[in-house]
C-alpha cells in the first residue's frame, strides 16, 4: 500500500467514525418518535401517510403481529414486482422496448429485491426499462431496507422494555426509516453523485459513433433470434463490423445510492459500480463506499442510545472494525502480489484483471470487504477474477453472515445474536448468570439466536451440495475446478445471506439457480427476522436484572475480544471444509505450480 | 384483513414517493445544477455533433492510435450494452492462454521489457476508459512511428492528458484513451 492509499484509508475511517454518532442519535430520535429538525417538514407528510393507508400510528404490536405485518408487506411487495417484471413489455418508460422477464427469472429477481439481496440473474442495461428500475427496484430498495432496520428496532425494544409483549408499530417503524432516514440521505447523495458523473436522465439510448470501427467475429442468429451451431455444436459466426456503439441511459443516481445507503447491492447495469456510469471517479467510489457502511456503523450508536449505555454499542463497533480492517489487510496484501501465474509473461503490477484502473487499489479492495461485510453485493471489482485467497475474503466475510457492519439492520441483528451466545457460552464457561443489558438470556433466546445464525450456513451447505449432483448447475460454472466450486458456494452465500454480490462467471440465469436460489434468498431473510422477532418478543417479557458481581461486563474490551472469537469459531466450524475444497485448494495447486 | 389493506395501500404510497416523486424530483435538480454529467458527459466536436463520452471508453486496434485495455464485453470489445468483466479464475488455463496471446501482441508491436499489468488485463466494466502513465508511455514508440512522428511530442501529449489524483489523493493517475487519441487526430 503506498501512501496516498494509506491516507486515503485513515481518511475514510475517520470521517466514518465522525459520523456514527450524529446520525446514530439522529435515528435513535427518529425511533424513539422524539423532535428531529426534520420533523416541521416530515410529521405532515408522515401523518397523511398513515392516514392514507388507515394506520393507527399509536398502536403498539406484539412480536407475532410485528412479524405478521412484516411478512404480509413483503408478501405484498413481492406480488406487485413479480407482476411488474412479466408486464414489462405493456408498461410505461421503456424506450428499448425491452421484453418482459421469463418467469424463473421474473420470480428470482422478486424475490431478491423484496429480501434486500439484490442478486441478479439479469444484466440491467439489456433486460430493465425505466420503469421496472425506477417505480420497481428503486422502491424495493427503499423498503426492504427499512425494513431491516425495524426487525433491528424491534429487537433493541425487546432489550430496554420490560414486563411486556409490545415491541412498537411495524409500519411506524418502517415508514419512520424510510422517510426521515433513507430519503433524506438519498436526495442528498444522489446530486453528490450526479456532480461526479452518475447519470440521471430519462433519456433514449445514445448512439455514438466510434473514432476506429472495428471488425469482430458475430454470432449468426435464427430467424427466432437464437444462436446457430454447426455440427460440432460451436456457434456460427460471421465477419462484422461496428462503426457505432449504443451506449444505455437511465435514472441511475437515483437508484445508485439507495442501491449502497440501503446495502442492497443490485446495480443499474450488469457491471455494478464498476460501470463508469454508475461510479465514474475515485470520490464517488470513496462516497459509495462510505453509504454501504454509514448506517450499519451508526445503528450502533442508535442501538447504545436506546439501551441507555453508548459503550454497549461502541463494544460491537470496535468487534466490526476489528474483522472489517483484519480482513482488509488480507486481500490488500494479496491482491496487490499480482497473479504469479502471470509472472512469465514479464508482467508486473497487482492483480489487475476485473479491477477498473480509476480506482486506487486499496480503495476497490476496501469496496470488495465493505460490501461483503454488510448485505450490500455491489461491486466496484469482478469477485471471480479475485487471487484464490483473496475470492476468499468476500466469500467469508459473507458466509460469517454479514455481521461485520452488517445489512441495514439485519447485520446488527445479527450481530447481537451472536453477543447472545458469547454471553451464553462464557456464562457457561466462568460460571456467571448469562446476562445481556439486564435481560437473562434462557433457553427461547439461545434457540432463536441459532436459528438467526445457522439458518443461512446449513442453506448454503445443503444447497451448494445438490447443485454439485445436478449437471445443469455444474455445467454452468465458467471455471474450471477448485474455482467452479468456488463459483457455486459463493452463489448460494451470497443468495441464502442476502448480499446479493458473485462469481459472477456462473451462469446464474438457469432454472435450477433461479429456483433454489429463490429458497436460499427467502429462508436466509425472513426465518432469522421472525426468530428475532420471537426473541424480542420474549425479551421484552422478562423484568430487568441489575447487573451485579457476577454479570459479565459486556461493554468493556475483553468481551469485544471474545465475541469476536465466538464469531471466528462459529464460522471456521461451519464452513473450513467448503473453503477448503475451493479458494484454499486452489491457492495451493497455484502455488504448488499444479495447474 | 386490516393488515393487507394497509400493506397494500403501503406499496402503493411509497411507490409513488420512491419511484416517482424522489426520482423525478433528482432528476430535476440534477438537470439544473450538472446537466453535462447528467446527461452522460458526452464530448462533441466544432460542429457540436456528439463523437464520445469520456466517461466510457472505445475500442482502439490501428497503430496509429493509443490502445486501451483489453475489454471482455460480449459481441465486440467496448460494447456499453454488455458491461461486464471478463470473470476469468486467475488459474483459468483459457486466461493464462489469453494474457500471453496479448503480451506478444504487444511485443510484436515493438513493446520492449515488462508489461505494466493493466493493459494487459481485462477490466471490470469492460468500458474503463483509462490506462495507466505507464501503459500509455510504452505504446509511444509505436504511434510515434506509425504517425511519423517525434516521440517527445507524444511524451508531452500524454503527460498533459495525465490526470492526477482526485483532491490529490484518491485514485490513481490515469490516462483518458479517447481523449488523448482524439487529441492525436486533431494534430494529424
């Protein structure tokens, strides 16, 4: 790392850390229904919109008509963009005249944004009007993410009140986060980003001649437009030559940052925020970078604010910034080696195949860690084309479950399960009363807390399993050996954790991915959000217990070690044989010159 | 039955303030205060004809021009309707294969010594308008000959299209291709 980047790096942390508690207290206020200086403004629109929608705002509900609430919006959700992407063609804003998805593929690509993963089966310059982007994915982006952040709400309730069954109004909560939250923050971020270059236009594509035509080989098509093979089954192709390029338009910053501030990941074109539209310069990047983190970073704080001791949550940042930075140094460390399998050649340089040159490579590397970490999935780098180790980094960081900063609330969700085992296991093992901020934690909150952790690891492990028996899934892999394999663990974590980033050699659109998928994605969002609720539900129903000698102090440096391990153990138990059998083994045919 | 009622009068509300008013309303703004960038940040010749974004790159092959990194967009390189990296596994054989069939095109263009990674490595997006100081230098003798011209002329050309560091930290020093072989064309 040289030291424009090691700057750079200190920079982006410091400025991070600055803002946590701002707009931590801010969404603590926002949740809490106290005055913000948004509310002149809001509270109008915030009441019409209830009364519209004939909510009682101060109607409290308790964990099962929470999660009722929760999965009927999403239910709801998921119809209407399901509808909208086999109506494609018949609707408004599509000046490609873009046909409408098929239905594997209209039911995966649902099913994605209505769980904030974002995973995408389709590229959106040659698949997504207008329409579908703007009044479809847009929206989805917004609510599913407000979404997280009420399950994560409710569960801080869960913690402070006491003696209980109510845990606040879904739909409060919701339309809390996203009208004085996401918005906001949005407005501001996309004219930040269109001043670097984002588009934002509704605009029909542009042709643009080039400055050198160019002749290439062109697939021979059908008159059904499907690709001709000759007898061996190679496709047909013919002498072409390109003078002019189309090059696609859209309301890109719009969704562009929702897309990081809501980490849901899923971009306005095929190649995600390495797309110069969509990340033109190295200060868009650096801003993308700082959206995926800021709110998860700052619900800590929110999350300290609420059980009235900052140090709570402070601890649970330090855990995150520990692995985040750890985890950094690693693939910083083995990107920037290069490919030694290129050394040959007479090449020098880092490993620069599926990287934009805009960008510094600490700052794409910083990219590929934060949006991992969190439940974001955009990429400013191609994951597959990732050094064996360092496809490792994004591959763990995801299948540790998306707790280091973590999904807009489902990270912190998350995370705090896992602070309930910590407390339970070292309770277990110095022999103190497992506590956690004056809540005993018993036999409901272990079970709900495994289930919020192990849900999406056995997902990933039984799915990644069969798609080994099936040949359609094998043959759908771009790579060869020890990387194929790479290629299909990384989908199904990606998909069962709702991240929504790949390999993205695999050839996900088959029916096979776009079906099991859909499993993977609607089992990793909505069993943990329901067990959370449950243990919030129970939580809230215990009286408090004043901590005493024999409580475990949980806002202290020992505990953020401990969690830390926890979560390590936690995820080398489950998933070091996988690892194994892809990035690892194929780091070592590299290194041991076996390829 | 409440419930659904709400969720559904839920979507509809915030679909019209998400997906309609918010993004309408960026868009205006956006129109007003960067319209070139939102519009794109085409460039255009004398006769205000648009000839490129210099945002997104083109394919260059002749001698007489700059080359830009090799790109992995489907039908032709540099397609904007295929963005997208080449996915290749770095122990892919296939791409091994490919990065040495470039390395000796390059070399049997008269590129001498070690290859600066980035022009021989595809990038993410596939439409990366830049190259590195490095990778453009290497390719001077080149244009220089096919062009008749000084090679300190082309040093000059490409230190002036260097961009620096963004606020003189972020990023790397980059080289815009299109930019500079447009350059090269008004100069003949």
């Amino acid at each position: 790392m040289n030291s424009y980047e090691l700057l750079e790096i200190s920079l982006f942390f410091i400025l991070l850390l600055v803002m946590i508690r701002p707009l931590g207290s801010y969404m603590a206020k926002v949740y809490q229904g106290e005055r913000t200086f948004l509310s002149p403004v809001v509270v109008p629109c915030e009441k019409l919109l209830y009364r519209l929608c004939g909510v009682d705002g101060d109607e409290e509900m308790d964990w099962k008509r929470y999660a009722w609430a929760m999965a009927l919006f999403n239910l709801v959700l998921f119809v209407a963009l399901f509808a909208m992407l086999m109506l494609q063609h018949l609707l408004p804003l599509n000046p490609e005249k873009l046909p409408a998805f098929t239905w594997a593929l209209a039911l995966n690509t649902a099913i994605s944004f209505v769980t904030n993963t974002n995973w995408q089966a389709y590229s959106g310059e040659s698949a997504a009007s207008y329409f579908t982007q703007m009044a479809g994915l847009t929206v989805h982006n917004f609510v599913s993410a407000a979404t997280g952040m009420a399950v994560v709400i409710a569960l801080i309730r869960g913690f402070v009140r006491r003696k209980t069954s109510m845990l606040g109004n879904f739909w409060v909560d919701m339309t809390r986060g996203t009208l004085y939250i996401l918005l906001p923050l949005s407005l501001i971020g996309a004219i930040f980003l269109v001043s670097q270059g984002v588009i934002q236009n509704f605009s029909s594509y542009k042709t643009v001649p080039l400055v050198q035509e160019i002749t290439y080989d062109k697939a021979k098509v059908d008159d059904k437009g499907d690709p001709l093979k000759d007898v061996k089954g190679n496709p047909v192709t013919e002498s072409a030559t390109a003078k002019e390029v189309t090059i696609p338009m859209g309301p890109v910053a719009s969704q562009e940052v929702i897309k990081e501030l809501g980490t849901n990941g899923g971009g306005f074109f095929n190649a995600n925020s390495a797309h110069p539209y969509e990340n033109p310069t190295p200060l868009s990047h650096f801003m993308e970078i700082f959206l995926i983190l800021l709110i998860p970073g700052a619900l800590t704080y929110t999350f300290g604010v609420m059980v009235g001791n900052t140090r709570q949550g402070w601890t649970l940042l330090g855990v995150m910034l520990l692995l985040l930075i750890g985890s950094f140094s690693v693939l910083q460390g083995v990107e920037s080696s290069g490919n030694p399998l290129l050394a040959q050649f007479g090449i020098h340089g880092a490993n620069m195949e599926g990287k934009d040159l805009r960008f510094s490579l600490a700052g794409t590397n910083l990219f590929e860690v934060a949006t991992t970490g969190t439940s974001c999935g955009a990429v400013s780098a191609m994951h597959d084309s990732l050094t064996p180790l360092g496809g490792m980094i994004p591959l763990a960081l995801i299948l540790l479950g998306e707790v280091i900063f973590g999904g807009v609330g489902s990270g912190l969700y998350t995370m705090l399960a896992f602070a309930v085992i910590a407390v339970f296991v070292s309770g277990l093992m110095i022999g103190r009363t497992p506590e956690y901020l004056g809540k005993k934690i018993e036999v409901q909150e272990m079970w709900m807390s495994i289930v919020t952790i192990l849900t999406a690891g056995i997902t990933v492990l039984i799915l990644s399993g069969i798609a080994m028996l099936t040949p359609s899934a094998v043959s759908a892999m771009a790579n060869p050996g020890a990387h194929g394999l790479s290629e299909v663990l990384y989908a199904f974590a990606s998909m069962a954790n709702n991240n929504g980033s790949a390999f993205a050699g695999l050839n996900a659109n088959v029916n096979f991915y776009n079906i099991l998928g859909s499993l993977a994605m609607l089992l990793g969002r909505y069993v943990p959000a329901v067990a959370v609720l449950a243990m919030a539900g129970s939580l809230a129903e215990k009286k408090y217990v004043p901590p005493s000698l024999g409580t475990l102090p949980t806002d202290k440096v020992p505990f953020a070690l401990w969690l830390t391990l926890v979560i390590l153990i936690v995820g080398a138990l489950t998933f070091f044989p996988a690892l194994s059998l892809g990035p690892i083994a194929e780091h070592l045919a590299m290194v041991g010159g076996k390829i | 039955m409440k419930e659904l009622r709400s969720a559904i009068l839920m979507l509809i509300v915030f679909t019209v303030l998400c997906g309609g008013i918010y993004p309408t309303v960026v868009t205006g703004i956006a129109s007003v205060l960067f319209p070139k960038q939102a519009g794109g940040s085409f460039i255009t010749d004398t006769n205000n004809r648009v000839i490129g974004s210099s945002l997104i790159g083109q394919p260059f092959s002749e001698a007489k021009y700059f080359w830009p990194r090799p790109s992995a967009t489907s039908g032709f390189s540099y397609n904007p309707l295929a963005s997208g990296g080449s996915n290749s596994g770095p122990t892919n054989p296939d791409f091994i294969k490919t990065v040495g069939c470039r390395v000796k095109t390059l070399q049997d263009s008269g590129v001498t010594g070690s290859i600066p990674a980035d022009l021989v490595l595809a990038s993410a997006s596939g439409l990366d308008p830049h190259v590195s100081p490095e990778a453009a230098n290497v390719q001077i003798p080149r244009v220089a000959k096919a062009r008749g011209m000084a090679e300190e002329v082309l040093t000059t050309l490409v230190a002036a299209h260097t961009e620096g560091r963004q606020l003189g930290l972020l990023g790397e020093p980059r080289v815009n291709v299109l930019a500079l072989n447009l350059q090269l064309d008004l100069l003949k």
